[in-house]
C-alpha cells in the first residue's frame, strides 16, 4: 500500500508541470490576476513557445490597459463550452468585469496552450466626448475675454490643421515597429510633439497667433472628437471610447486647447526658441499621458501654459517700453 502510494506521488510530481499547462481553468485564474496585477509573469509558463512569441509582454500590456479602460476589473470567470476539432481542444469563457463582461477562447494541442482570442471592444462613451468639448469650450471662452478678440480666417486654419495632422500622425506608429512599447511611446511622442508645435509655429508668424492656437484645440477636441465618435458608431459601426476617466478627459481639453492658445500666440513673434521650449513641454506630457500617467502629462500642459503665460507677459513689457 505505501509503494503504491509512493509510485503515485512519483508520478504526480513528474506529470505536475504538463498537467499545470493543460488545465484551462487554472490558467484563467492566472489570466484574472495578471490582468488586475499588470504581471505578465503570471501566465507566461502556460503558453507554447510559438504562443509566446505572438502574446508579448508589451502586447500583453497594451491589450491589458484597452481591457480596464473599457471593462473595469476583471473579477471572475465562468465556462461556457468546451470542444475538439481534430488535435485542438477549444474552452470558451465568459470574463466578468465591473463594467461588463467579455469572452475569451482558449485552444489547446497537446495539452499546451497554443491560442488566446479576447472578444473585447470599446465602449462608446458620450460622456467623455461631450466633457472634452465642455474643457474645450471654456479656455475658448477665457482667453477670448482675456484678449477680446478671435480672427475667424486663423481660427478657421488651426482647426483645419487639428484635422489634416489628424490624418497624418498615426503613420508615425510605423517608425515604431520592432520597438519595445516605452520606446515606441517615446518615440511617437516625440514626432508628434515635433509636428504639432512645429506645423503652428510655421502658420502662426505675422498672424493671430491666439486665434490659430484656439482653433486647433477646438478642431482636435470638438470637431475631431464629434467626427469620430459619429463616423465610427453609426456609420463604421466600431465604437469608439473617451477612456481614461472622464476627469481627465474633461482636463486634458481644457489644459491644451490654452496651452495650443497661448504657445500659438508667442509663435506670431517668429521666436523659434519658443517653439522648442514648447515641444519640450508637450513631449513628455504625450508621453506620460500614453504610459498611463495622465495626471503628471496633464501637470506638464499646466506648467507650459503658465510659462507661456509668463513669456507672453515679458514680451508686453518690452513691447511697452519700447
């Protein structure tokens, strides 16, 4: 009786780790906890090495923070069904989160797990779009009681360039291929910084430079965010999220559109010095923003804006004592 015993401990123990990697459920309780955690870590040892190259660690972490912006926590599981077609075996799961749940498929072969689906999508999210517009409309409104007065033709052209950079910036994911997910934020905050204060230094010169500024922030947060949301929902038919947390949606509209304001207008100087202490604002605010710190992202935009303020005000005193 103990040799028996003891020859199914021995057995137990050098089939443990193949039973670990074939058990569905097992994993999806890692799954849960990786997702909540951010620790990839946790479900690496369940997948085949060919899946492994496929669910990176830096695609893990981007699907992980789409999957808690629109769902919320991931709180349980459920299976739905399970089948075999030829040498796979398939588990279906429903994930419970606290804004919905999703499904999730698991293909097995061998007892490794050689593929994961996740039916997740975006949530539309009025709310957010109509708190950005809201942001964006009051520093409209402030810095045109400041200086009380908008140029309709250089309002006009920084909304149209908020549209056309619109098309052009996500080409700049391209440069990013091959890198890891840091690098690759980095790198199109970067590109985009560079164009945005660079397109609105070269069309602010000799113009309005407040009204331009204040277009672009109405173009890239009312006019880009109204065309967005109403193409994709009801005529893409793929919904769009405002995530992130309405707050910082409301703030991040309210915080640039001054700040594309008030750098605009130092640029009607031809100063390019401003235009480069600018972009090394705006840089590492879009960077922190991507990389899940939208407070300190936003917190840069405050700082830049109130040293545009400051700049601006040293400028009207020379100009007065000249």
């Amino acid at each position: 009786m103990r040799k028996a015993a003891v020859v199914s401990l021995l057995l137990l123990l050098l089939l443990a780790p193949h039973v670990r990697a074939g058990n569905p459920s097992v994993f999806m309780g890692k799954f849960i906890e990786a997702f909540n955690t951010g620790n990839y870590s946790l479900i690496e040892p369940y997948m085949s090495e060919e899946l492994k190259d496929q669910f990176t660690e830096d695609y893990f972490h981007q699907i992980r923070e789409f999957t808690l912006d629109n769902y919320g926590k991931l709180e349980g599981y459920a299976l739905i069904s399970n089948s075999t077609e030829g040498d796979l075996q398939k588990f279906e799961y429903t994930v419970h989160c606290e804004k919905g749940s999703f499904p999730v498929l698991l293909a097995y072969k061998n007892d490794q797990l050689v593929g994961i689906a996740l039916g997740i999508k975006a949530r539309p999210n009025p709310a957010g779009m109509l708190l950005m517009m809201l942001g964006s409309l009051i520093s409209l409104g402030a810095l045109y009681y400041w200086r009380r007065r908008i140029e309709t033709a250089e309002f006009v052209m920084g909304a149209g360039i908020a549209l056309g950079l619109s098309v052009i910036l996500p080409f700049y994911s391209i440069a990013t291929l091959g890198m890891s997910r840091t690098a690759g934020i980095l790198t199109t905050a970067l590109l985009t910084a560079i164009t945005i204060e660079g397109s609105k230094y070269y069309f602010s010169r000799n113009r309005d430079g407040l009204s331009l500024g204040l277009g672009f922030g109405v173009g890239k947060y009312i006019l880009l965010a109204i065309g967005t949301f109403v193409a994709t929902n009801f005529i893409m038919k793929l919904p769009v999220s405002f995530s992130g947390g309405l707050a910082y949606a409301f703030l991040s509209a309210l915080v640039f559109t001054a700040f594309h304001g008030i750098s605009a207008m130092l640029y009607s100087s031809r100063r390019l010095q401003y235009s480069v202490i600018f972009t090394a604002f705006e840089f590492p605010a879009l960077a922190l923003m991507s990389l899940g710190q939208p407070a300190l992202g936003i917190g840069l935009a405050v700082l830049a804006f109130v040293t545009g303020l400051y700049l601006e005000g040293g400028q009207w005193n020379r100009l007065t004592r000249s």
